[in-house]
C-alpha cells in the first residue's frame, strides 16, 4: 500500500503550518489506482501534476511518474475501450454504454461481475514509470 506523509514548515507561526513537502513511506507498487479526490487535493497543493498522459508526484527528495493507464470515466469489460464520461446516471448515457456493450459481446451475455457489460472507474489508474528519488 502507498502511504504519504505530509510534512509542515514548521519554520513559520503556527499551528496550521504550511504544507513543506510530502515523503513516500515503504515500497511503490508497480500499478496503483489514485482517487480523484486525492489527484484534485494533491494537484491544488502543488505536490502532484498532471499531463501529457502522466502523473507526477513531486517528493522531498525527487519525483515519481506514473503512467496514467486509465482515467476515471467508463470502460467496456468486453474490449476496454472507454464507453462515455458523463454522468453515470443519465439516461442518454446508460443507452449509449449498452448499445456498445451489446455490439462489442460475442456472445450476448456480460461477466457477473459487471452485468451491464461496463465498469465505471472513479480514480487514476497508473503503472510507475520512473522513481527519480535521490
């Protein structure tokens, strides 16, 4: 499991500190999956970007990139490929999902564990792609 520690500057009047930097603490995954909410609080903190299909986490002691794999939105069990990222309960939506979903099936059936033939992915899928850590 990827854990962060956040450190405060602790040179400045306090408590709140300001946000000095963050560490990683134990081993990196190869794959990892980062929550939208921790992706959208790191970025406005200044710690983590964003871009050119990657995710950068900005470390005390050097950078991490990830590969993004996957973005959160959508995506067809059968052949991966993303289906649509709007809201997830509209009507226009759901119709357009399973009208791929049915095309895409061979067989007409979806796995149990997917029924309607699509998974909705709420965070970042990545594969590390360079510890750059001193």
């Amino acid at each position: 499991m990827l854990t962060i520690r956040r450190h405060a500057d602790r040179s400045t009047d306090g408590p709140p500190w300001p946000l000095a930097g963050v560490s990683i603490i134990g081993e990196l995954p190869e794959m990892h999956r980062w929550s939208t909410r921790m992706v959208d609080r790191a970025v406005t903190e200044g710690w983590m970007t964003l871009g050119r299909g990657r995710i950068t986490v900005h470390t005390m002691s050097g950078d991490i990139v990830w590969r993004i794999v996957r973005a959160p939105g959508a995506y067809c069990v059968h052949c991966g490929c993303e289906v649509g990222g709007g809201p997830a309960g509209s009507p226009d939506e759901v119709a357009r999902r399973r009208l791929h979903t049915d095309e895409c099936c061979d067989d007409g059936g979806h796995p149990a564990e997917h029924p309607a033939g699509y998974e909705v992915l709420s965070g970042w899928e990545v594969e590390l792609e360079e510890d750059r850590r001193g």
